[in-house]
C-alpha cells in the first residue's frame, strides 16, 4: 500500500517511470562502486597488488568520493570481521575463512552495516565454539618472548614462524605467535621485520598507538623520541592509527590508515595524521650495516639514536637545540666524529660535565 501511494505521488509530481528508472540505475552504480571496493580490499588484504595495481587502486579511489567512502565502508567491515580472528583457533579456519566472502560479507560493506551485524556476528561465533569445542583439542600455548639488544648490539631474532628480527642498539619488543594471529610490540628503539608469508595470520607490529598489518613483507619501524617511522623494503604494508584528537589503542579508524609499497616510507607523531615521505626525505637504512646517516633530521631525534649505540649519556642543555635540523652521515661506533661535526658546522659546544654525561650547550651558553 505504502509503495503504491508513492508511486501515486511521483506520478502526481509529473515522475513516474522515468524517476524509477533513474533511482534505479544509481542503485546499480552504487551496487557497481560497492563491488569494486570489496574487490580492492581483498586483494590488499591478501598482499596481491602490484606496483602498478596499487597505482591503479590509488588512482580509482582518489576519482570520486563515493569511491572513498565505499572503499572505507568495506574495509571497517574486513576489520570487523579480523576482531573474530581471536576464536579461529576454536572455530577453525574452514568456519569463519570463507565467511569472509559469503553474502553476509557483503551486507556487512553496506553503510550502517556493521552496527546492526555486531551482535549477530558474536552470537553466532559463540554458538559456532559450543558446538565445536568438545571434540577438539586445545590450541597450544602460543610461542613467543621478549627479546632485547644492548647499547651498540645489533642483534638477530629467528622467530618460531620463520620470520627474521634485526634488532637496532638498544632496542627490545615482544612477540606472541598462535596458531591465529601474529603480534609483535616494538618497546623501544628500532627494528626490521623479515615477514615469513601466512595468509592465515596477519603479522601485527605495534609502536604505542601505531599498528602495522602485513601478511608477508620486508619492513622497518623506529619508534623515536617524537614521531614513529615506517618504511617498506618490499611488499606492502598497511599503517594505521587513531584519528587526531582520539586516545586509546580501541579508536583505531579507517580515516587515519596508509598504504605503503616498497621503497615508501611515513611518519606520525602522536596526534598527528601520518605524513608521507617523499624519495630525498626517507631516511636510510644504514643501521643494519652499522651506519648512522640523517637529512635535515631534529638534533633531538639524533642524539637519541646515537644515545643507543654510545656508552657514555649525551644530553642537550637546552632544549630548544632539539629543534635544530642535522644532515651527518656516520659510524654507528665514531659518535665522537658526530660531535667533532656538531662543534665545527653547527658552533655546538660539548662539554664533560662530573657525573660522566656529555652535554651539548648552544655557542651562547
């Protein structure tokens, strides 16, 4: 009846079949958009563009708005689906791996969607563990540590999944591998991740509110004193992060994530969106071979890098000569050659003070 009185009103507004049509046919772009979207998302997920795909990607998302929104719209609902990921190990993978293409997939893209399936979802993958639970075994206790390296150490990890670590001076993280999920925290300083391909179980590197989803890849992450640093060797690597002005590790949201591929590098300092680095501004990847080198980098973040390969504390006077920009290039184990660069180019003056530490004054002071 409903329907019939409003074909009556847009037949009385001069509309009619001509209005269906056109209402129509925006369904079937919308419909079009949709699929398009879900289609990038899986191949993003699963680590399969190439170059120039994700070019490609890039290219067809940036076109439209409404591409931005079905693209972000069906990548919360992949991410929504990844919370379940914890009960895989109950579940099984034959259970819950294919949902992630079945029809409720897609209801789930659709705008408003995952609200009103949230509780629908839970409730089914706690049914799906009663019933399943008995006859199985218990999953095993997941594998996994703290590992750490000492001032001047660079130091190699072989992780139980065959991924490799390269451990940076004085840096440390945790691992925890199940037969689920991969995770890793990065506690301090840096590291680069060698990434053994498990399409079954993302590998999951967080730097305080910073995480970083890949499947299988070559990457690094530096936490500094101000700002994270993600930069891919090869593959590709999706950083995300809560939107400006959110605090907590559960606010992640789709508006604040980045796609790198191999040879990209970003950065994000808390509460900041992630800045993109252009090729003359990522910084190198010398460390591994024991070589320190920064282009128009903040004095502070250097002297903290140099802080963990140097035995002796260097501290800055003043703080505002954190703010000053350093280009240098040196041994990981001649910090006293940075220091000589910072006195003769800069006009620093360095100075032993009686507890041992070396202090860095302004030429004023």
């Amino acid at each position: 009846m409903k329907r019939a009185e409003e074909q009556n009103s847009r037949h009385s507004r001069g509309e009619g079949a001509a209005g269906e049509a056109a209402v129509d046919e925006v369904d079937v772009v919308d419909a079009a958009i949709a699929e398009r979207a879900r289609d990038w998302v899986l191949k993003i997920a699963a680590g399969e563009l190439s170059a120039d795909e994700l070019r490609a990607f890039r290219a067809w998302r940036d076109a439209d708005s409404r591409h931005v929104a079905a693209y972000q719209r069906s990548r919360r609902a992949w991410q929504a689906v990844g919370e379940l990921d914890h009960l895989r190990g109950a579940v099984s993978r034959e259970l819950l791996a294919p949902a992630r293409r079945d029809s409720w997939w897609r209801r789930l893209c659709a705008p408003g969607g995952a609200p009103r399936m949230a509780w629908g979802l839970a409730a089914a993958a706690l049914v799906l563990v009663a019933l399943w639970l008995p006859a199985q075994r218990l999953e095993p206790p997941p594998q996994g540590g703290q590992y750490s390296s000492g001032t001047g150490e660079v130091r190699v990890v072989r992780l139980e999944d065959g991924s490799a670590v390269i451990l940076g001076a004085d840096s440390a993280l945790r691992v925890e591998l199940t037969a689920t999920q991969r995770r890793v925290r990065l506690l301090r300083g840096e590291a680069f991740f060698d990434v053994a391909r498990d399409e079954q179980r993302p590998f999951l590197v967080r730097v305080d509110d910073v995480a970083v989803r890949v499947l299988g890849t070559r990457f690094e992450v530096h936490k500094g004193v101000a700002a994270t640093r993600v930069m891919v060797e090869h593959g590709l690597v999706t950083v995300q992060a809560p939107a400006p002005g959110r605090n907590g590790e559960s606010s992640h949201d789709g508006d604040t994530a980045l796609l790198l591929a191999a040879g990209e590098a970003a950065v994000r300092a808390p509460g900041d969106s992630w800045a993109r680095l252009g090729p003359g501004r990522s910084p190198t990847t010398g460390w591994r071979d024991g070589r320190l080198a920064y282009d128009g980098a903040p004095l502070r973040e250097v002297i903290a890098d140099a802080n963990r390969y140097y035995d002796q504390v260097i501290v800055l006077a003043d703080p505002e000569l954190g703010d000053l920009r350093v280009t240098a290039s040196f041994r990981a184990r001649e910090i006293d050659q940075l220091i000589g660069v910072l006195e003769g180019a800069v006009g620093v003056r360095a100075e032993r003070v009686a507890d041992g530490r070396l202090m860095l004054f302004t030429p004023d002071l």
